[in-house]
C-alpha cells in the first residue's frame, strides 16, 4: 500500500513539531535518524509530484530531500541501478526415514 500524499505531509509536519518541542529555540542539532526520515519523506513527496506533474513543487522537495539525506550522514545519493536477482534452483528432497535393523544382532550404536 502506497502512502498517501495526506500521510506524507502530516508525517513531514509532525516530525518539524517534535522538533519544535524538544527545542523551542532550534539550536541543538537534529539526530541523524530525525534527518533521514525526512529526507525519505521529502523524496516521497518529490515522486508523488513528479507523478502529477508539479514540476516545481518536485524540485524544491528534491532539494529539500537531499539537503536532509546529507545532514544524516549520507553523501551524494547512490546511483540507481537495475538488478535481478538470479533463478532459484529447485528444491531437492530427501528420504531420509531409517530402517528397522533385520537382524537380531549387537547393536553397533555406541
């Protein structure tokens, strides 16, 4: 299930008033997990514009999104690449029920 844009901008929104609860005044600096979230929701609210065709809004929540992925601790966005991932084998299976002994001998169990 998709977010939607509604859940994306409270998201955004209550995050800027925790932050404005835990210092009122802005001067401590945001833990890097507090940067990152935003960073994922300013991206998502990027992608939802893009889709409908604000090209302007996309950019300004682009910028916004890498300005918070940086200030995380992350460096220049990792290039997107296509991968697959490979065929599984199938499944092997194997009997492996024992047999009662058919003799009456020693038992070679220790």
């Amino acid at each position: 299930m998709e977010t939607t844009i509604w859940q994306l901008r409270f998201d955004v929104a209550w995050v800027h008033l925790l932050r404005w609860m835990i210092d009122p005044a802005g001067q401590r600096d945001l833990n890097p997990e507090f940067h990152l979230y935003l960073a994922d929701r300013y991206a998502r609210l990027a992608q939802h514009y893009d889709r409908v065709g604000n090209r302007k809004k996309r950019t300004r929540f682009e910028e916004k999104a890498k300005h918070h992925y940086r200030l995380g601790g992350g460096g220049n966005l990792p290039p997107a690449v296509a991968m697959r991932a490979s065929i599984p084998q199938p499944p092997t299976f194997t009997k492996a029920i024992g047999q009662p002994p058919e003799s009456d001998g020693p038992d070679d169990a220790a």
